[in-house]
C-alpha cells in the first residue's frame, strides 16, 4: 500500500471515503504479495493493484459495494479450469483480499500510517479479516502508541505485544486470536501490515551511472544517497529528485552512518583512494548487497589491495564485482538495470536465467543457497 499512500492521503485530507481492498494471503504462484492494495476513490477513481490485472474489475466493484453498505467483505479468487475467463487469476495462484471502506470522518489510522511513513517511522496496521470480532476493524500500532481499536480491549492488547515484536522485522502476514486476545485460541484472524521504514541504498562516486542507478534505486522503493568527496559532482542538480546528496569521504561517510541488513551499497568510483578503504568499511558492516563498478583488472588489483588490508576470505566473498548481471549493458541507464536486476536476483535467490529456460514456481519463494 505504500506506493498508493499519496493517493490515498489526499482523499483523506479532502474527508473523501474510499474502499481500499488489501491482498491478506496467497497461495501458489499469485503475482502479487500480501500488503498489496487498491484503491477507488471519488468519481471512480482507481489506484494500485491486487493481480496486475486479473482480478481488479471485480474488486473494483467489491470496492464500490462496501463504500456503499460499510459493510467489509473477504473474498478469495483463483483460476478455473472450467472456465478460463472467468474472474480469476490466470497464472494458477490464489489470493484472498479484504475489501473496506475507510470514512475519514471515522477513521483515524489512515492518518496515522500516513504521518509514520513521511517520518521514516515503523508502523503495522492490524487488521480484523474473520471471526466474531467486527471485520475491517483496524489498529494502528507504533512503539510508542497505538490509535484505532479491534473491538475488545484483550484483543487489543494482544495485537499490539505481537505487532511491536514484529515492527523492527518488518512482518506482515495472519495471526490468530480468540475474540479477547486468548492466545491459545484462533477464531479472530487478523492481518498485521508493516509498514517498516523504506531500505537504503547508498551510491558511492557521483558520475553518470551513479544517476541512473540512483533513479532506478528509488522507483525500487530505496532511499537513496549518493556520495561523493568532489563537491563540483556531488550537486543535486545531477540527481533525481528526493536522491540525497553528500559531499564526504565516501569512508568517512559510511563510517557514521547506520547501515542494516536490507542496504544496499553501490561502490561506482573505480578509483583505489576512494574504494577501497570505502570497501574495507563496507564489507565488515551489515548490508544486503554490496557491487562495486569497474574492470576485471581493476576488480584484480582491488581483490588484492582488500586482501594486503586485512579482509578475509568470507568478507571479501560479499563483494559483487564488477557489479551487475551480464546484459550487455553500454549506456549509464542499462547499467543500471543491470545492477537492479542483480540486486532483485540476490534478495530473492533468483538465478538470473531467462524464465523461459527454467522450470518451476516463478513468484514463490526460492530455496537459499
């Protein structure tokens, strides 16, 4: 839903009501992930997807319904074999979706979501799907306070110890409850949407590839910063907007900044004063990637320089370099969606092969090395 939130945030704002349908549960090879949503809003208007467009023209109008009765619905859609035009998903998969109507008159989480996200704060949205507890009911939880109610104060309580164990993993699936947060009972299920603060990705050397990486990055959904030590490069101008940019030491940068197990790094400078000590710091912290730009020589004579430093084996098996998947890339923009393409390869164990040489489930989740 994060990628619609603007959208949503101004029908908000302008006291419109709206049905937002949230995809709950999948099965098989559904296209789309738990979280994922649609909107309609006034005159019809429609934003986001469940399917990628198997399914929208029946939420659309389960959409339409519940703004109308305010009245939540639960519906699950799969292919037929009987009848392959028919509502339903084409590729075979099954998705369950939670169709409500949010009444900004009435409710208050939308806004608090929405006010988490534009600070870069947790936030999880806990939702009743099923059972003896009103369906559509939310609950916002934050570390520090939550806002909405699920129907009973136990329930309540519940959700919110779950949630807040969840908000630093950035969880989002079903739990299950009795309707006054009974821990060994599973009548009342709930969906618990994290909302986790968006990943970052770190550029490093402020050159033309560095901007298309940069803008390919934030369409992904990172935060992006690129950073450089030559001022005359590293200006805002030369970037997409809302790319943050920094004029440092590309060591000293990393150094005092927090990194975790979703960043990704990319190391564009090809120029030893600058990356390898900034690789040195890289490939001791915590990130998700780590790509380094350059020459089989150049890749050669840095491996080495990395080894005389002092980085073992295991941190220098890390390093992706040179960076990318082999596409054949020439212009600054295709490097770049071959870096993308292999960080994307990397978060999901994807072989990188073309799908039509491969065998097996193409969305669901891959065995780890």
């Amino acid at each position: 839903m994060r990628e619609i939130l603007p959208a949503l945030s101004g029908w908000y704002a302008a006291g419109e009501p709206f049905g937002l349908a949230t995809v709950v549960a999948v099965s098989r090879s559904a296209p789309r992930e738990p979280g994922a949503a649609m909107a309609v809003g006034p005159d019809d208007a429609v934003v986001g997807s469940v399917s990628g467009g198997c399914v929208e023209g029946e939420v659309f109008e389960l959409a339409r319904e519940v703004v109308a009765s305010g009245r939540a619905r639960l519906e699950t859609f799969g292919y037929s074999d009987a009848d392959a035009f028919a509502v339903g998903l084409t590729c075979g998969g099954e998705i369950t979706v939670l169709v409500r109507a949010v009444d900004p008159a009435r409710d208050a989480v939308l806004g608090e979501v929405a006010d988490a996200v534009a600070a870069h704060e947790p936030v999880i949205v806990a939702t009743v799907t099923d059972g003896p507890a009103p369906r559509g009911a939310t609950l916002a939880v934050r570390p520090d306070r939550t806002v909405g109610t699920l129907g009973t104060a136990g329930l309540d309580a519940a959700v919110t110890a779950d949630a807040r164990g969840g908000l630093a993993l950035g969880a989002t699936g079903l739990r299950h409850y009795g309707p006054r947060g009974q821990r060994r009972e599973d009548s009342v299920t709930v969906f618990l949407h994290s909302f986790a603060p968006p990943p970052r990705m770190l550029v490093f050397g402020a050159i033309d590839y560095a901007a298309a990486v940069a803008g390919i990055g934030a369409f992904l959904g990172y935060r992006v910063t690129v950073c450089d030590a030559r001022p005359v490069f590293a200006t805002p101008r030369r970037f997409p907007d809302g790319v943050e940019v920094v004029v440092d030491w590309p060591h000293r940068y990393l150094r005092g900044t927090d990194t975790d197990a979703r960043t990704v790094i990319c190391v564009l400078t090809h120029d030893p004063k600058f990356d390898v000590p900034l690789l040195e710091e890289a490939l001791r912290r915590p990130a998700a990637y780590i790509g380094a730009m350059g020459s089989r020589r150049t890749h050669e004579d840095r491996h080495r320089r990395l080894t005389e430093a002092g980085l073992t084996t295991p941190e220098l098996s890390r390093l992706r370099s040179p960076i990318g998947l082999d596409l054949g890339a020439r212009t600054p923009e295709e490097v770049a969606v071959s870096v993308a393409a292999e960080i994307i390869a990397q978060r999901w164990n994807g072989t990188g092969a073309p799908l039509s040489s491969t065998t097996g489930t193409i969305h669901g989740e891959r065995p780890q090395n």
